[in-house]
C-alpha cells in the first residue's frame, strides 16, 4: 500500500480511499474524524463524527446537540476498524480533547497531528510521540524564530504588572476554547486567587472544562445583560479577541490590552493590535518542538500542512527526510 492510498489531500480535507473518512473535513462530509474542538477543524453538519469524548461534548456545546447525524467517541490508544482500516486517537496536548489521528493498513501507519504542542499544560492531555511511517504536522510556527518562552514566565509578567498598576484593568485577550482556560489555569499556579471577570462567550466553556477537573478557581461574569460591567474591582478580564475591537473593552476602567498568542513574538503584530503587554503564550509547537517531534516519530516521510510549509519541508530535506507541503486551504494559523 501507498501513502496516497491510505490518505490523500482533497478539496474536502484528508481523505482515506481505503477506509473512506475525512480528517477534519472543513466542508460537510458522510464520515469525519475531528482532531480537536477549534472550529477550523471541528464543523457542523457530517453525516458521523468520530471523535474523543472531550470534543464531541465540546462540539455540542458550540454548535448544539444536532451537530452531526450521528457521533461515536473514542478513547486514546483505542483501536477502530474502518472498512478494514484501523484508527486510534493519542493525545495532541493542544486543547482538551485535542487528539492526533493514527491511520493504519497493510502494515502502513500515517499520523495526523492536527494542531499540537509539546510544552507542559494542566488544561489538557499531554502530547505522546506515536512512531510512523509518514506523519502529518502542523507548521504554524515553523520559523527557526519562534522559540516560545515558558509559559510560566510570560505570565509572571502579568502578575507584575497587575502589581504596579492595580488602578487598571487589565483586559487579556485569548481565544475561547483552550488558551482562555490555560491562561486563567496559569494564573492561579501563579498565585492570583481573586475573582477573575469572563466575557460571556468563555462561561460555557470554562464550566466544562471544571466538569473535566481542570480547576479555574472563582470566575465571574464581566457582562450583564450584554452590556460590560466596569467595576474599580475588575482586576483582570479575559475574553476572546474578537471581543475588545468594540466599545465592549473601552466601558473598563482605564484598560490595559493584553493579549496572549504565539503571534506575540512578533512585535509588529502586537503593535497593529494595539496591544500594550503582550504575552508569548502558544497553543502551538514552536521551531524546535516540531523538528524534535518530526525525529521522534521516525517517520521517512513527512507532509506539511497550514503553517510556514516551505522552511519545515526544506528541514526536512536537508535532514533526509522526503517531504511534501498539502497546501490543505481553509485552516487558520491565527486563532491560536
């Protein structure tokens, strides 16, 4: 058997012709296997969704009960046969739920990584190496300049500035499923046990992720009725970006724009958004994660999809690795 037959790129997303699924399909498919939550990877409308536990109730959650004809959920390291091609889902470390794809036949094993992250996060399941013959990566930050810092430390400087500006409220922006959680987690492992004000699109969200026990500590809404609640005890608001391009931010007092991202690395894109603290906080793999986890699948061939492709495939080559970019369309590599 070849790669190709096993998974090959259509308009629809990766498509096994052996066992006849999509992989996070980005348009409505009969049968779709979904890495993770994010809505770039998780849509509405299949007719089966196959998927972690975690991410079907996250699925439902954003897009309600009827998302999908039907759903089945699988467990890590649970083996699945599709039309005689056997599937597993292993842990991504990315958001909760988040999942790589094994794909196996005849004696040929393709992972598809989906979005994934290699640094320590107590909001989600570690990431596991999964030895293959091709494997699939992300390539977000594939930039031999994107080195993310500890987590840990950006937000010690959070902590800090909280401390020498406590007259402001400090409005972070992070996105909805799994960066708001992680940050809000991180604070606490930081010390700040106050009540931490959320923008209304993280309530549901955040109540699951307590469900799953991943504690978050006293959280209270920032908004009532639609309408922003300033108070001089905001402290910190968290909330996704999209939120503060409106007049909802500016009702806080005197509000300092933090924003939380991979992209904070890069200081022109702080500076567009206006951002006055940023934090380099990834859901992503950095540089040298992603070559380190390339070498640990033992993988001969590698294919490279929604990112900066053509420096992964070019470190690959010169490494000995055959590898090609999918060019798949319809994957963000903002929302991280």
């Amino acid at each position: 058997m070849q790669p190709h037959d096993l998974l090959c790129p259509r308009p629809e997303g990766l498509y096994s012709p052996a066992g006849d699924f999509f992989v996070d399909p980005v348009r409505p498919v009969a049968r779709a296997l979904v890495t993770h939550g994010h809505a770039d990877h998780a849509r509405a409308g299949h007719g089966a969704v196959l998927a972690t536990r975690q991410t079907l109730d996250i699925m439902a959650l954003r897009y309600g009960e009827g998302f999908a004809g039907t759903v089945q959920a699988a467990g890590y390291g649970e083996r699945i046969d599709l039309g005689g091609v056997r599937v597993s889902f292993h842990p991504a470390g990315h958001v909760l739920g988040s999942a790589q794809i094994a794909v196996e036949a005849n004696g040929l094993r393709i992972v598809a990584s989906g979005d994934y992250k290699r640094a320590a996060d107590p909001t989600c399941a570690a990431f596991e190496p999964v030895a293959c013959d091709v494997f699939i990566t992300e390539a977000t930050f594939a930039l031999p300049v994107f080195v993310h810092p500890p987590a840990a430390d950006e937000t010690a400087r959070l902590i800090a500035s909280l401390a020498q500006f406590p007259e402001r409220t400090h409005i972070v922006g992070a996105y909805a499923l799994g960066k708001a959680q992680r940050v809000i987690r991180l604070m606490r492992e930081a010390g700040h046990d106050a009540p931490i004000r959320i923008h209304g699109a993280l309530e549901k969200l955040c109540a699951y992720y307590e469900t799953q026990g991943v504690t978050l500590g006293p959280l209270v809404p920032a908004t009532l009725d639609g309408k922003a609640r300033a108070t001089a005890e905001d402290g910190v608001v968290v909330g996704p970006p999209a939120a503060f391009a409106d007049r909802w931010s500016r009702r806080f007092a005197d509000p300092l724009t933090v924003f939380a991202s991979g992209w904070m690395r890069v200081r022109q894109r702080a500076r567009q958004r206006g951002v006055e603290l940023p934090l380099i906080v990834s859901d992503h793999a950095d540089w040298p994660e992603l070559t380190a986890t390339i070498r640990e699948t033992g993988a001969a061939e590698v294919w490279v999809t929604h990112g900066r492709e053509e420096a992964l495939v070019r470190w690959c080559e010169l490494n000995g690795i055959r590898a090609r970019p999918l060019h798949l369309v319809g994957y963000e590599d903002e929302a991280e």
